[in-house]
C-alpha cells in the first residue's frame, strides 16, 4: 500500500548537494512561524541535473516523495518534481 507513505512538500529551494555519483541532497525552505526551516530532501541523478539546470535559490517547487527509515531516522525521497514559480516568470 504505497500510498499510505505518501507526502507532498511546497517549499522553497534553497541548494543542492551531490552526495555521490547517483544521489545529492536537495534543501528547500518551509515557512514556519519561528523562522524558516531547511529540510533535507534524497533526489536521484538525472531529476537533480534537470533541477540544477532549472532552478535557481528561492524558486517555488512541489515534491512528492515518501519516507525511507535507516539507521539515522527518516528520509524524505523525492518521487516528482513540479515548478511551481521561477524568478524568471516576473
């Protein structure tokens, strides 16, 4: 039942961290009311090279993704991307 680990986030994005050949770590902004928060997103290799090329800091994403557990807690993996607003729409 995969759908009941499902998620979708709206954030900001903010960078993004090759950890290997396959895998980098994206980081998007989420408003909270004590500040912004930096939450740490797997996305796998050709979805993070379109991103790269498509994306710039403070650009408005939505991320489906689920949550992998291992030994150093959850993971959020990214599923899809959409653009939701880029700097180059205005």
């Amino acid at each position: 039942m995969n759908y009941l680990n499902s998620l979708i986030l709206v954030g900001k994005f903010n960078s993004l961290i090759k950890i290997n050949d396959n895998i980098s770590c994206l980081n998007i902004f989420q408003h909270h009311e004590d500040g912004d928060v930096i939450i740490p997103i797997i996305i796998f290799d050709k979805c993070a090279e379109h991103l790269k090329k498509s994306c710039e800091s403070g650009d408005l994403i939505g991320i489906k993704g689920h949550i992998n557990i291992d030994d150093s807690g959850l993971i959020i993996v990214t599923d899809k991307i959409t653009f939701m607003y880029t700097k180059r729409d205005e």
